[in-house]
C-alpha cells in the first residue's frame, strides 16, 4: 500500500511467481495460442453450420418431394405413372440421404477434433495461469484417453445424423414397399412387413457406422493437416 502525489491510498499488485517468470517469448506465445483459439471455434462453427444445412436440404427435398408424389396419385389415381415416377424419385432421395448422413458423422468427428484441440489450448493457459482453475471446468485424465463414457445408441440417434438415419430409414422402406406393390403383390400386409424388414435393417446399418465412426475416432487420423511442419532442408553446400 502506498500514497500518490495527492495523498490518496492505493494498492500496489505485485505480480505472480509464474507470471514474472515467463519467458520473454511467453506473450508471442498467448497471442499465437489465442489465435488459434478463435480460429478453433470458428471451424467448429461452421461444422455446426454446414450439418444444419445439409440436413435442411435434405429435408426440404424430401417435403418437396413428397408433395409432388400426392399430386402425381392424384392425378394419375395411383396408376402406373405415381409408380414409375415414385420408384424413380425415392431412390434418388435415399442416395441424398445417405450422403447427408454419411457427412453429418463426418463433421461430428471433426467437430469432437476441434474440441479436443480447444482443450489442450485451456491446459496450456492453465499452465501459465494456474489461478485461473478456480473458473473453468478442469477434468483430470491422459492424453491417450480424454474421453470418458461415450455416448450411447440413444443418444446418437438425438443427433442430427441419427435424425436422418430415422428419415432415411423410412425412405427406403416406402420404397421397398412400392417395390412389392408394383410387382402384383396387392395385400397390404406384405409390403407393409417388407418395408418394416427392410427399413429396420436399413436404420442398423446408419447407427452402426455411426458407432463404427464413434468408437474409431483418433485426432491423428481427423486432424492430420492442422499442423504441418516440412522436413528440414538439407544445407546447401559450396
């Protein structure tokens, strides 16, 4: 505690041990780390972006599509033309869904990368600024497993992936449905259980890459480009 030129009472901080001991480079360092911070959440942004736009596109094709359907039956009163163009229209929207699902794991993998690397940029702070533990959420653990407790089936099919495996899903039943009808099969109970079988099997196979996609994520096999270092040039000599 000292005074000023007019007598007025303030305190003097002191600085810490480990911030007074920091290098001279230390604040490049923050500034570099702080950097790539902010860069982080913009890519996981845009992963959240990109997936929700992908999945309206899906979604929205698939409404379109859908309301073309009803006016072609009616029209046609579900004559061969609803069949031709149905089986020609729903195929191509399970490819569209498929390929929205298959990207939609992809950008949630990515998304757990950033995060990860997010997390080692907070444990460096910690590091500089051990004071600074009090304020953020510290979880214990190793590198090699940062992880604890994945999510369950359930919980992949919250996900927007899991939605349009769930869409998805249907779609290829209705399709197998139509499939069985337009062959001369006109009880509805069988193309009902064929498309029950087949769009059960077809939800398997989504939640199983899902968990596949899951269970093998590595930040060595997702995030190999983040930093790249070129080999040392070998000197030239005279």
């Amino acid at each position: 505690m000292s005074a000023n030129d007019h007598g007025v009472a303030i305190r003097v901080v002191e600085p810490d041990a480990p911030t007074a001991a920091l290098s001279p480079g230390a604040g490049h360092a923050a500034t570099f780390a702080s950097t790539e911070h902010f860069n982080l959440q913009t890519a996981r942004a845009l992963t959240v972006s990109e997936a929700n736009g992908r999945a309206s596109i899906y979604l929205a094709a698939l409404s379109s599509n859908l309301i073309a359907l009803a006016f072609i039956g009616q029209m046609s009163r579900l004559g061969v033309a609803f069949y031709a163009f149905a089986l020609i229209l729903l195929p191509v929207l399970a490819f569209v869904g498929t390929v929205t699902f298959l990207r939609l794991v992809q950008s949630s993998v990515e998304d757990i990368a950033f995060a990860h690397r997010i997390a080692l940029l907070r444990s460096y702070y910690l590091r500089v600024s051990p004071e600074l533990e009090p304020y953020l959420v510290v979880l214990r653990g190793t590198q090699a497993a940062p992880f604890h407790g994945a999510p369950g089936a359930w919980q992949l099919a919250l996900t927007a992936a899991g939605m349009v495996a769930v869409v998805n899903s249907v779609v290829v039943a209705a399709c197998t449905g139509l499939v069985v009808v337009a062959a001369g099969v006109h009880s509805l109970a069988i193309p009902v259980a064929a498309g029950a079988l087949v769009g059960a099997g077809g939800f398997a196979l989504h939640e199983r890459h899902h968990r596949r996609a899951r269970d093998s994520y590595s930040t060595n096999s997702v995030d190999q480009a983040a930093i790249l270092i070129p080999p040392p040039q070998p000197a030239d000599t005279a």
